[in-house]
C-alpha cells in the first residue's frame, strides 16, 4: 500500500511538473538607439491672416475679387461711393486756391506797409499788425492744404486694396451695403499662404527635457532635426517643416508652451484654419527596446513578464510608443541584462516555471521577432 503512494504521489508530481513547465522563447536586454516620433495636435494658420477692413464709411459700389481667389499686393478688391468723396476733395481744392490767394494780398499788404514804415509814414504797430494777418493767412492755407490731404486720402480709401499677396477668405457684404470702420465684421481676409505657420504645445516637463537634451532652447532651435506634418484625413504632407520659435512663457492654466513651426506651401495644399499633427523625431541612445508583442495590457497599464530563477514574473512598465507600430522603448521597470518572455504573454500567469526555447539578444533577432 505504502509502494502504490509513493508511486502514485510521484506521478502526480512529474505531471504538475509537465504542466507548469513550458517552453518559451526570451529575450536577453540590451541597450540600442532608435528614432522615436512624438506626435503633438497643431492648428494650420497663413504666414499672414489679414482682415481686410473699410477706412471710411458708404455704400459698396463694386467687389472686383471672389472667396478663394488669389490677389496681389495693392490689387484692389471693394469700391466704396466715391461720390461724396470727390466733392469733399473738390471743396477742399478750392479752400486752399482761397488761402493760397489770402496770402498772397497778404503778402503785397506786408510787403507796402513795410516800406510805408521805412518812410515813418506809419507806426511799428500797423507794421506788426500787417505780418500778424500774414502770419495768420499762411497758417490758414496750410490748414486748408491739411484738409486737402485727407481729402486725398479719404478718396483714396474708398478703393479697398489687399496689403498681401494672398487668398480671400470669405465676403459677408455685397454690393449695396453700407459700411464703415466701425463695422465688428470685416470686408474680407487675406490670407498669405506661400509660407504656413503650424501652432502646437509642449509641457513644461518636455520642453524642460528639450533644454536638458540640447543645453538651452536657442541651442535646441538650431539643432533640432526637421518635423512632419499629418493632415487631417491621415496622410503626411510631402514637405517638411522647421520649428522656429519657442514661447518663453507657460500658459498657467493648460501649463503648457507653445510652439510655432514653419512649412512651405508651393502647391497651396494647406490652408489658414486647419487642423493636424505634427510628429517631431528625435534619436533616442542606450535604450532599451521590446517586441509590443511581449507585453499584455490591464486598465491602461502595460505588463512585461520578467524571468527570475526560471519563473515568470509580471512587472509593470514604463513605455513609448515607437511610431512603427511593432515596439516600445521601456522607460521604466526594466534593466539592461533583464530577461524577459517574448511570446505567448497573453496566456501566461504569474510564477509560472518556464523552460527556454530560444534566446533572443542581437538586433538580428529583434527583426525576426517582428516578421
């Protein structure tokens, strides 16, 4: 009887040991290099968004441009009533030719009371009255070619011109419409869009890692590499842009800063109002890199599992997401020289007794996990 136990205890015990003993294949850590990408939302603006507005007020004769046309700088593109215009330049033609004639009787007068004076035929104070007039005339007639200027001007202002080479934007008033600089709704905008600005923002915690990265945000504007733009329907615009300038200030209430890079635009496919991404590369050293396929995910938190004397123990780690969809770069949770299991983590428990199939190590081997 005694025999029959003790066999049948040792068949129990060499078959746990078949079922929780299992061959797995591993990997070995190693520290790499990879080219990572952070992914920020950005808005699309024009180099210059302009809002076009009336400097005097009248009805609108004519709209020489249409939405989504292209204008030159100084094209005109709205004719406000130049009717009451003219006649106010007209008027003030005609006072300065008044002033400009006042001066001259009041210069022939000057000019006889000062000889009269010579001869002691009048006073000092006649005198002094007639260059006071003449005085007075000339301040008139500057007065009156004052006038005559911003009679000029105000005619001139009723032809509306683009002050960019650019794109119109919308046309809220036709024809027939009374305007004036008062108005809150402009004529129009005019967008320049040979250039494009792409607005984002980084936390503080990621532009302080630019500046430790770099050794200051002026060494990090020059050096950093150029970045990518994905439009809204997915597709990555063909040309790639440069961040130019990096606010100095924190936004206190998103604790955020924000950034401003520049894209071309030959073929006018961005436009002033959109919406994207960009992804800025950057080359990250000594790190360590895993197969996604080795980790298994739980409430938003990423498990890898580690192998300790032969048994698999879950950890949770750290990651960034590599832009190619197959890997992460562990951050946390992980060292240089940990092994851990590579294949069939979904269905793997905690302390679990492995047995290793293969071990993987070389960056040859990563590419062979990923196929």
């Amino acid at each position: 009887m005694a025999l029959f136990c003790l066999a049948f205890a040792s068949s129990c015990e060499q078959q746990t040991s078949t079922v929780r003993t299992r061959e797995y294949d591993v990997m070995i850590l190693e520290p790499t290099s990879r080219k990572l990408s952070s992914v920020y939302p950005a808005s699309i603006r024009g180099k210059q968004d302009i809002d076009i507005r009336p400097k005097v007020s009248g009805y609108i004769t004519d709209i020489y441009v249409k939405e989504g046309s292209t204008v030159k700088k100084g094209q005109t593109m709205f004719v406000i009533d130049q009717v009451p215009y003219e006649a106010e330049l007209h008027t003030a033609i005609a006072n300065v030719d008044v002033a400009r004639a006042a001066v001259a009787a009041a210069e022939l007068t000057t000019d006889s009371k000062e000889k009269l004076y010579e001869q002691n035929i009048i006073s000092e104070f006649d005198l002094s009255m007639a260059r006071t007039t003449l005085a007075s005339e000339r301040a008139q007639l500057a007065q009156a070619q004052a006038s005559e200027e911003n009679a000029r001007n105000n005619l001139s202002y009723t032809q509306v011109k683009s002050p960019v080479d650019g794109v119109v934007g919308t046309l809220p008033f036709r024809v027939g419409t009374l305007v004036s600089p008062s108005d809150l709704t402009p004529l129009t905008s005019v967008s320049d869009n040979s250039e494009m600005y792409v607005y984002f923002s980084m936390t503080e915690a990621q532009v302080l890692s630019l500046t430790r990265r770099y050794g200051s945000l002026e060494n990090a504007l020059r050096s950093m590499p150029s970045i990518e733009l994905q439009l809204s329907d997915g597709t990555i615009y063909p040309e790639k842009g440069r961040i130019e300038s990096i606010s100095g200030i924190i936004d206190p209430t998103t604790g955020s800063v924000s950034i401003r890079a520049r894209f071309p635009n030959y073929k006018r496919l961005l436009l002033s109002g959109g919406s994207g991404n960009v992804i800025l590369p950057h080359q990250q050293e000594n790190c360590l890199v895993i197969p996604q396929s080795a980790t298994y995910e739980i409430q938003d938190k990423i498990y890898a599992f580690k192998l300790e004397n032969g048994v698999a123990k879950s950890r949770i780690i750290g990651v960034f997401d590599i832009s190619n969809g197959k890997e992460y770069v562990v951050e946390s949770g992980l060292m240089p020289g940990d092994t851990i299991v590579v294949e069939g983590v979904g269905m793997l428990r905690d302390d679990t007794v492995i047995k290793i199939k293969k071990v993987f190590t070389s960056e040859q081997d990563r590419k062979e996990l990923q196929r």
